[in-house]
C-alpha cells in the first residue's frame, strides 16, 4: 500500500526556556534560558519521528526578555521564506514565554499568513524533572500538521490562542497563558485538535515583511514608549520622553481607559505637540471602550504590549508614505 508522504514541516528555534538548562534538574527557576539547540530539543521528542519530515533552523538563541527588532524581521522573513514553498505545511517556532505575545503578534500582523505558524514554548527548563517543553512541542506539531489550520497561534499547556489575544498571565504555572475574553481557539487533546473557534483570520495591516524587511537596528524603528496609569501619576515621565524626541506613547490606563488627570494633561501636550497616543488598559481582560470626547484614541482591544507593536507598525507606515 502506498504510504502518503506529509509535507515538510518548519521548526524554527529561537530560545527561551524551553530551550533552558539548569546545573540541578529539580531548580525550575534558577535556570539559563536559551542554551539547547533547535536539533536537540527535537530529538528529546521521540513521538515526533512519524510527524515528519522537518526542517530545523537555529534563527535566534535567546532569552526572549532581550528580544529584539532585529531578530523579529529575520524571523519574519524566515516563515515567509519557508511558507511561500509548497512543499510546506507550516512553520512551528520555538520561543520564550516572556515576549511571546508580542512577537505573536507582530508575525501575524507583517506575514499574515494562510499557513499554520505556531508559537511552542515553556515554563520549565528542558532539564527540569518533568519539562513541559516536550509536550508543549508535541502539540505545537498537532496544531501545525491540522488541516486548515491558518495563521498565527500559540499553544501552551494544551491550549490553542490566537495571536491577537494570547497574553501571558502567570509568572510559574505551567499554564500561564490565557485568551481572555475571546477564549482560546482550541485544545490539543492526545494530538487531536477540540477547535472553539475560528483560526486567525490575515487583516489589514500598515505594513507587510516587505516593507520592514530592510529594517533591523533599533535606531530605525519610531521609538514607541509605554507609560502607565497608577495612584500618584505625574506628567514627569511622559514630558521627558517627549523632550527625548518619543514618537508614539502607549498609556497603560487604569480600567475602561480612565488617566489620572496630572498624567492626563502630560499625554494631551504630548498629543498637541504632534506625538501619537494611544490608550490601552492595564486590566488583564476586557478591551478599553471609547466614550464619545474622548482626546486620545484607544488601543482597539490590544493590550499595551501589543498596542505598541501596532502604533510602531502604523508610525512606519506613515513614514513609508513621506515623499
Ligand atoms: C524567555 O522568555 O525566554 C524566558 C522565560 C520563559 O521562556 O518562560
């Protein structure tokens, strides 16, 4: 009988603590991230040997705390690459917990893709007694291998989200991502998908892979800066960043998007004097909800970390049409 050969499937590392490793396997804290290779963190999955073939590829090693603009373009120009070939499935990336949602997010926003690519990661170190790594990996080549499975997701701990709404909430459970209000996308049970809802849909973006191609230092990005609404806010923070010459702040705002009015009166200055502003909430769910008169625009839904990736990618976009 004819075996039907599954297409090739992308694993691409980057670090984090899925590739991490500790002098005591039963420290899953005082770990370095990021120092098992790609190839490694395969082989340690044997159950992954009828899911290929694969192609690995090293395109970072690092602790996803320092990720940078840099390594986002080339991961982004890397799945592009890959899923523009049609002997590709989909791409799964292996990444820290820490940015996850940020990087999620800017892959959905520049590649848009129709194909799987999907965000493993995990919370302990791979040589932690019981890593959750391996399955996490597993899963991740579940999700990649769905048929119809599109766009950017994230799988951690069993569960499926989308790019646009993953956010991480916990800081050691082995689930520490959530949904929110929307809700995960789905499950991986036993390497069967339970789907809730829709796969991300590609939307409208400011800008394609093309167009942030060429960038890769932090100097050439529009510094985007996120200030946060507390008890005792002041203007200090927002008049230094604009007198350093800010081009977008993000304000994590207390609640429906609600300023302490000293911050307030800083971030309308900062408005008038031609910076763009954007109002996320600092509530971990629900999405800030405009009241008519409102001065500064909200974050549709993002939270503040991903509200900043949109504002960087609209400033771009904005420059790219300067003659
Ligand atoms: C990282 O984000 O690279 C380290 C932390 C983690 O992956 O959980």
């Amino acid at each position: 009988m004819a075996v039907t050969k599954l297409q090739n499937l992308v694993i691409l590392g980057t670090g984090g603590t899925i590739a991490g490793q500790a002098a005591d396997p039963s420290d899953n804290i005082g770990y370095t991230a990021a120092q098992v290779g790609i190839g490694a963190l395969l082989a340690a999955v044997p159950a992954l040997d009828q899911d290929g073939p694969f192609i690995t590829e090293q395109v970072a090693q690092i602790d996803s705390k320092d990720m940078s603009f840099a390594v986002w373009v080339q991961l982004a120009e890397r799945v592009n690459h890959f899923l523009a070939q049609p002997d590709v499935q989909g791409v799964v990336i292996t990444h820290g917990t820490d940015t996850l949602e940020e990087t999620a997010y800017f892959l959905q926003a520049v590649c848009q893709p129709v194909k799987p690519v999907v965000l493993a990661c995990a919370m302990r170190p791979a040589t932690a007694l019981a890593p959750d790594g391996p399955q996490n990996l597993r899963d991740a080549v579940s999700v990649a291998r769905h048929p119809g499975a599109q766009g950017v997701v994230a799988i951690c701990a069993g569960t499926i989200h989308s790019a646009l709404d993953v956010q991480k909430v916990h800081t050691y459970r082995l689930d520490a991502f959530s949904s929110g209000d929307a809700g995960p996308v789905g499950y991986v049970e036993e390497g069967q998908l339970r789907l809730l809802r829709n796969w991300p849909q590609a939307q409208k973006s400011p800008l394609t892979i093309e167009k942030v191609a060429g960038l890769g230092a932090l100097a050439e990005w529009p510094q985007v800066e996120i200030v946060m609404s507390h008890a005792g806010a002041s203007g200090a923070v927002v008049q230094a960043l604009v007198a350093h010459g800010v081009q977008g702040l993000v304000v994590a705002a207390t609640g429906n998007g609600t300023l302490h009015s000293a911050l307030e009166a800083a971030l309308w200055a900062a408005q008038d004097a031609g910076v763009k502003v954007v109002r996320a909430s600092r509530c971990t769910e629900g999405r800030v909800l405009s009241v008519p008169g409102q001065r500064i625009a909200d974050s549709q839904g993002l939270n503040p970390v991903k509200a900043r990736v949109a504002l960087m990618l609209d400033l771009l976009a904005e420059n790219d049409e300067r003659p």
